[in-house]
C-alpha cells in the first residue's frame, strides 16, 4: 500500500515537472527528476544491484559449504554405524 502512495506522489510530482509552463531546460528537468527518483527509491526497502551480486555470490559459497557439510555428515554416520550381521 505504501508503494502505491509513494508512487502516486512521485507520478504526480513528475507531471507537475513536466508541464510546467516555466520552459525548464532539459539538463535542469532531468537533474531535478533524478534527484525525485532517488527520494522516492531512497523511501522504498531495496539494494543496488551491486549489493544484490554481492550477496548473491555470499550465498552461492554458503550453500555449497553446507552441501559439503551435510556429505560430512553423512560420511561421518555411515562410519559410526555398526555394521549389519
């Protein structure tokens, strides 16, 4: 629900932007929109792709260590098992 508002605010600061009647230059609107854009992503809970690579990678390596404990694991009880008469 709170995106939808924050999305609806920045849609309508935008269309104010856009049709100003000032003649803004093309370089100040499109400083002043991105400077929009960034407030409102700033509001919202997200990472930057860089991050999201990051901890991408961070668990790629966690999941294959623990693929390799659990075959430790499973090494392990299959060696204290005795064996069957």
């Amino acid at each position: 629900m709170l995106h939808k508002v924050l999305f609806d605010a920045v849609s309508g600061q935008a269309a104010r932007l856009l049709s100003s009647e000032k003649g803004i230059p093309a370089p100040e609107l499109e400083k002043r929109l991105k400077a929009l854009l960034q407030s409102a992503l700033a509001k919202l809970d997200v990472v930057s792709r860089e991050e999201f690579e990051t901890q991408q990678v961070v668990l790629l390596r966690t999941r294959e260590r623990l693929e390799a404990l659990e075959q430790r694991v499973t090494e392990l009880e299959q060696r204290k098992q005795p064996p069957s008469a």
